[in-house]
C-alpha cells in the first residue's frame, strides 16, 4: 500500500506545523524581550546557545530512546515540555531564570521534533519516503513564514504574555492533533550503543557547522538589527522563507543532475553577498534584496550539502549520517548566536553580518579544499 495522504500523516504534519508556529513566533519577538528585561546583546546570543545545546544533547539521546521505546511517549513528553516552557516565559521577570526556561524549552524542542521526523519516517510509505519528508517538510517552511510576522503583530496589539501564550494554545492543539494517530513500531532485537557520529561525514560535517554559524546570526540579531533601521523583522522572515521555497527543489533537481558542487559554490558565494548586503542595509529595500539573496543561497547550499554528505555512507549509515549533519548544524548556530552576541555588544551590527560571512567564507573553502576532492573520488570508485 503507497498510500501517503493517511490521517496519520495528515494529523502529524499539521501538529507540527502548529508546534513549528509556536517556535518561530519567538524569532523575533524573544530577543525584543530579553532587552525589555535589561539583557545586553551578548546575553541575546547566549539564550539562543543555551537553547541549541540543549537540544543538541537531547536529540542524539532521544532518537536511542525512541528505537528502543517507540515514538509516542517521547513525542508527547516533547510536546508537554514545549508547552510548558511557553508558559513560564511569561513568568520570567530575570535573565538569569529566563536561561533555566531556555535549558527546558530546548529539551523539549529537541524531543519533540526527533520524535515527530522519526514518527513520520515510519508513516509514509518506503515507495514515497522522499515525498512524503518533503511535504511534512513544508510545515517547518510555512511556520518560518508565518510565524515571526504572527509573533510581531501579537506583540504589537497584545503584550509579550500574549505572544507566549498564543505559543502556548498552539502547541496544545499540537499535542491533540499528535496524540490521534496510532503510530506503528517494531522495536529493535539488539542491544546496541548509540553512534553519535560517523567519521567519513566529518569534513562535511565541518562546513556544514561553518554555514550555520552565520545562520545563528541571522535567527538572533536579525530582529534586533531590523528593528534599529525601522523595518519589521517579520518582513525579512517572510520574504527569505518564501525564496527559501522556491530554491529549494529547483537546487535539489540542479543537484541530481549536475552534481553538488555545481550548487554548493556558487550557493555560498551567493550566501556570503547577502550577509554582507544585509550589514550595509538602511531601510526596507536592502533588507528585503539581502532576504531574497540569503533564502535562495542558504536554501541551495544546506539540502545539498545534505545530499553530499549522504553520498559519502552506505544506506545502512544514512542515520549516523543524518543525526552528524544536523549535530553539526545545531552546534554551529549556538556557537554563532554565542559568539557573535559579543561581537556586537563591542563592534556593532555591520561587524557581526561581516563576520558571519567569514564564516561562510571557511564553510566554501572547507567544501573546496577538502569535501569535493572526496566526492570526486566517491563518483570515480562508483564508476570503476
């Protein structure tokens, strides 16, 4: 049976489109609030790392956990522990709670969006996986156009509780719509540890961690940087997602035929151009050019970066594989968000967006240096 549209799949992907919601309404209303609590920039960065790590040690847990125990407890927990955050943000009146909050939420994010992939990866149908991952992965493309505009205009006409909890309604009908479906599981004979990582991914690995340094950059301070030239962050969440959506499969097509490498250079270099035109941006027009140029060089280089570093594991590693990849890319924007809240707190928005183009600049140069020569030779060994 090749059936994907199940009420399963359905009630999954819209549960998390509502938890993704959620999360993004805080992309540009949190650091907003963190400075009405009298944080500085560099504690901003620090609550977006506290938050990223957290999740990073969650997830490489939880996907044991969910083999060995099965999907839903884990999901729900998740989800509970989402909600809850939510709810104490709007209770926090110090920076130094607001971190412990943080800690709890990212826990819950990391359990929770684990949980709901690997749910989903059970769901649809082996014939129609690909597809299947790429329609549930539209719910986390439409949140990131919804949800900071949502976020903005809530605060605007309510109050930060009010945004909190919206967040909190929203990962409530998250948890109705995910407690429905029945989620089928086999748990697994052997017990066996847990690889956090495969080491033919590493060097991919790196430039993938280089590129979402600069991405922590743009998720932290981009609302803050907007906000001191006068235009709504929400505005540069919009415009990016919706490039974002459009690149995407048109780079992952150009991948397939041509090669990673044909996308991945000229993507970063794109990349680079937008963080720099986003530094030197005045007003809404440079805002909007430097969203459209980082969605469409940003969107192109991460999926196929993916699909390269796929291509260095057998299929019977493609889950170390994935987990290395999205390691390494959570710990690039912790770093990112944490490093560069001091570059700003004492050089100022333009020397942030310069620096985060650095970043992406070693991202190119590890990708050249280093990842082609081993997909070349990976295309060489396929053909021999």
């Amino acid at each position: 049976m090749n059936r994907l549209w199940t009420t399963a799949f359905v009630l999954i992907s819209a549960g998390s489109l509502f938890l993704f919601t959620g999360f993004y309404l805080l992309l540009p209303t949190l650091p907003l609030f963190i400075k009405d609590l009298g944080g500085l920039d560099a504690q901003v960065g620090l609550a977006a790392g506290v938050f990223t790590f957290a999740a990073v040690v969650a997830r490489p847990l939880a996907g044991g956990l969910l083999d060995r125990y099965g999907r839903r407890p884990f999901l729900l927990a998740g989800l509970a522990l989402f909600a809850l955050s939510m709810y104490a943000y709007g209770w926090v009146t110090a920076v130094g709670t607001l971190m412990v909050v943080r800690l709890l939420h990212g826990i819950g994010w990391g359990l929770a969006t684990t949980a709901a992939a690997a749910s989903v990866a059970d769901i649809v149908p082996p014939a129609r996986r690909g597809e299947g991952m790429g329609w549930y992965g539209l719910a986390m493309t439409l949140a990131m156009a919804v949800g900071p505009s949502l976020g903005m205009w809530t605060l605007e006409g309510y109050s930060f509780r009010g945004v909190f909890l919206l967040a909190v309604g929203l990962a409530l009908v998250a948890i109705v719509a995910m407690s429905i479906p029945r989620i089928p599981f086999e748990p697994s004979q052997e017990r066996t540890r847990i690889e956090l990582y495969d080491p033919a991914v590493l060097p991919v690995a790196g430039a993938v961690a280089f590129l979402a340094f600069a991405y922590g950059a743009i998720t932290t301070f981009l609302p803050l940087f907007a906000v001191s030239i006068d235009v709504n962050p929400g505005v540069f969440f919009l415009v990016y997602a919706a490039a974002l959506t459009v690149a995407r499969p048109i780079a992952g097509t150009m991948s397939d035929r041509y090669g990673e490498a044909r996308v991945i250079v000229p993507a970063t270099a794109l990349t680079i151009v937008a963080l720099i035109a986003l530094g030197a941006a005045t007003g809404l027009a440079g805002v909007v050019a430097a969203a459209v140029l980082y969605g469409i060089g940003f969107g192109s280089a991460q999926p196929a970066l993916q699909a390269a570093l796929l291509s260095l594991v057998p299929k019977d590693r493609f889950g170390v594989a994935n987990a290395s990849f999205f390691t390494a890319f959570d710990l690039g924007i912790a770093l990112g968000a944490t490093l560069l809240g001091w570059v700003a707190e004492w050089l100022g928005y333009w020397a942030l967006f310069i620096t985060a183009a650095g970043s992406v600049a070693i991202s190119l140069a590890v990708f050249v240096t280093v990842v082609r020569p081993l997909l070349r030779r990976e295309v060489e060994g396929v053909a021999a």
